[in-house]
C-alpha cells in the first residue's frame, strides 16, 4: 500500500499577509525618504535632523513591553487592523499639515512618535501571526520573501519613488502611504486565521510583561541574539541618522540622487532575503550569522574611509544589506521554532525593546558625532567599532546555536 505525503504550501492566509505587507512597506518606503527630505526643507541643523529618527523610534523603547502584552491578550489580526487604520490617520493629518505649509519640526517629531507607536504594536502582531499561517518547515522560506519584500519595497522602489513625488510636491508620497495602509488593512481584514488569547484571566500586564522577559533572559542563545540586534541597530542608527547630510555633503547627491541612494542600499537586502533559504539550508544558521557579523562592520569603516560617490557608496551599503537580510532570516526562524506559541508576543516584543529600542539612541548620538570634529564620517567609524566588538563578545554563545 502506498502513503501519500503532502507537501507544506504557503497557503491562502500567508499570500494575503505577505501582500499586505508588501503594500504598506512600499508606502513607508516613499515615507522613509520624505521625513528627512521634509525636516531638511525646515533645518539643516544635523542634530534637529537625526531628531526625527530619534522620536521616530522612541516607541520601541518606551511601548515594546506594553504592546507584547497587549497582543498576547487579543486577536492578532484585530491589533494589525486597528494600528493600521491609526497610521493611515496619522500621515493624512501630516500630509495636510504639508499642503497647509504648517509641519514644522514640532509636529513632524509628534507625528513621528506616534507613528512609531502604531509600528511597534503592528511589528509584534505580524512576528505572532507568521508562525501562526506558515508551517515551521517553511519559515525561511516565508521570512525570506517576506524581508525579500520589506527590501524591495521599503528600501529599493519607495524611497526614489517618495523623493521624486517630493520633488513635484511636498505632500504628494505621504497620500500615497495613506492608500498604502487602507489597502493594507483591507487585505489583512480577509485573513481567516485568528491568534486567540493566551494569557489568564485576573493577571495583571505587568505580570505578563515579566514572564516573558524571564523567559528571554534565562534562553541563552537568543538573548545572545538580541544583544547583538541591539547592538546592530544601535550602530546603524548611528550611522544612518544623518545619511540625508553625508549624501549631500560628502557624496554631492541631489535631493533625488538620495532617494536613489537609499533604494540602491537595499539592493544586498533584496538577493540576501531570496537566497537566504539555500545559504541558510547550505551552511547552517550559526555559520551564516556568524559571518554576517564581522563583514557588516567591516563594510561600514570602509564606507567612512572609501565611499566619494553614489557608486561607491551603494557597492559598499550592499554588503551590510545583504548581511542584514540573512541575518534576519536566520534568527527569526529560529527565534519563531524556539519561542512557546502562547508566550510569542511578549518574548518578542522584550527582544525588539532591546534590539529596537536602542534606534533612538544611536539616531541622537549620531547627530552629536556628525557635529563633533569627527563630522560626517565619524558616524560610520563609530557604528563600524560598535558591531565588531560585539561581534567578538558574541562568540562562545553562538556555538549552541542547533
């Protein structure tokens, strides 16, 4: 008698997931090129500048915790909805502010904030809603499209297409992240898959937040992982809050030969995300990890000290993209087989306080470098410096990773 085996797709709920995704992170890409475009039309102080990333980024610091717990308590697909229809607000309201001439530095680093808190709730939601529609044989191949994705349309095709509308009208690129999340939480709407609720009834929050940082803290390997993420961004945020300054200033870039910088930067993330499952499959996750961390720093000091023009520049932001990719890959798979289904939201969002929420630190220091002596480059050398001790510190843990 013969058995048949059926072969684990990516079903009808991931497509919808992944397109969604697709759509709102090419709305965020215009977005991403436009903020510092806009502050930039206000001030060219570096340190106002990287302000912007700072309040941007705050609410992984200040809500990751909260909204673990929150997610963990509800429907995973109702959070993502909700956050999403909050974002569509919020950059309507900074769109019409533009059109009205009235975004000043102000309202921009308000809007910002609180875009940044409706990011980190919609973050946590997608890592418990992934494992939930994909089967664990196919994480890499879903998380590498997804990054596939992010790169392509966040990083690659947004920004040049945010900064040329910018160049017709100010406001234009934000109207179109506007649709970008009414699409979206349209799409996310017709998921059937439901996260029911996995904390107890009578627990406090607080309760909730703690056992899932306990958890964290006591799993080696990932708390490993998460200290060198944090490190990572804290590095990149370093270095990537006053790009806008050291495309114009050192490279000679126009206002649309930045939009085309940031999206030629992605083009490592891109090949990384679809080659990820064969170098992942092929080598193995610590090899993989392992050699991501010490080429991406190294590429950074050579940014500093090599990088003249657009070429040059995005040849070198290649090589940290492409790492970047496979290492998320990697450690996300493996962070979405370890983590206990019910503990998933909270254990993540105590990782992206640490990994995340370190971006509005590293955006302010690097504004206070890129005003130091050191100017310009000083970022890169700094952030370069940064990833490689980590990189050193974390090598006897990452021998445990399976």
């Amino acid at each position: 008698m013969t058995t048949m085996t059926t072969t684990p797709k990516l079903g009808r709920d991931w497509r919808l997931l992944w397109t969604a995704s697709t759509i709102s992170t090419l709305g965020d890409g215009a977005f991403l090129a436009v903020l510092p475009l806009l502050a930039a039309s206000i001030t060219t102080d570096p340190r106002l500048i990287a302000g912007v990333t700072a309040w941007g980024t705050l609410p992984w610091l200040l809500a990751s915790l909260p909204a673990g717990a929150l997610v963990d308590r509800t429907d995973a697909r109702r959070s993502m909805l909700t956050v999403q229809g909050a974002q569509a607000v919020l950059v309507a309201i900074l769109a019409t502010l533009t059109m009205m001439h009235a975004a000043q530095m102000a309202v921009i680093y308000a809007i910002a904030f609180a875009l940044g808190v409706a990011e980190t709730v919609a973050k946590v939601a997608s890592q418990k809603l992934i494992p939930a529609v994909v089967p664990s044989e196919l994480l890499e191949k879903a998380n590498g499209r997804q990054n596939a994705s992010l790169f392509t349309a966040k990083e690659f095709l947004g920004p040049p297409i945010g900064a040329l509308l910018f160049s017709f009208a100010a406001a234009l690129p934000l109207w179109v992240d506007v649709a970008s999340f009414a699409i979206s939480a349209a799409l996310v709407a017709r998921l059937a898959v439901r996260t029911r609720p996995t904390v107890r009834n009578g627990r406090s929050m607080r309760a909730d937040i703690a056992e899932g940082v306990r958890w964290l803290s006591r799993h080696r390997l990932l708390r490993t992982l998460t200290l060198l993420s944090g490190a990572a961004n804290l590095a990149n945020y370093i270095a990537l809050s006053t790009l806008v300054l050291f495309a114009r200033d050192r490279l000679g870039l126009s206002d649309v030969g930045y939009g085309i910088l940031v999206g030629l930067m992605a083009v490592g993330g891109i090949a990384g995300s679809l080659l990820s499952q064969r170098i992942v499959k092929r080598f193995g996750g610590r090899a993989v990890a392992t050699t991501t961390i010490f080429a991406t720093p190294i590429a950074l000091l050579c940014i500093a000290f090599l990088a003249r023009d657009l070429a040059s520049m995005a040849a070198l932001a290649t090589v940290t993209s492409f790492g970047a990719s496979l290492w998320n890959v990697a450690a996300s798979s493996l962070r979405q087989r370890t983590v206990p289904s019910e503990l998933i939201g909270r254990v993540s969002s105590a990782g992206m306080l640490v990994s995340w929420g370190v971006q509005p630190i590293g955006a302010v220091l690097g504004g206070l470098i890129a005003a130091s002596p050191l100017g310009l480059v000083g970022p890169w050398i700094v952030a370069g410096l940064i990833r490689l001790i980590a990189a050193l510190s974390a090598l006897r843990a990452l021998r445990e990773w399976p």
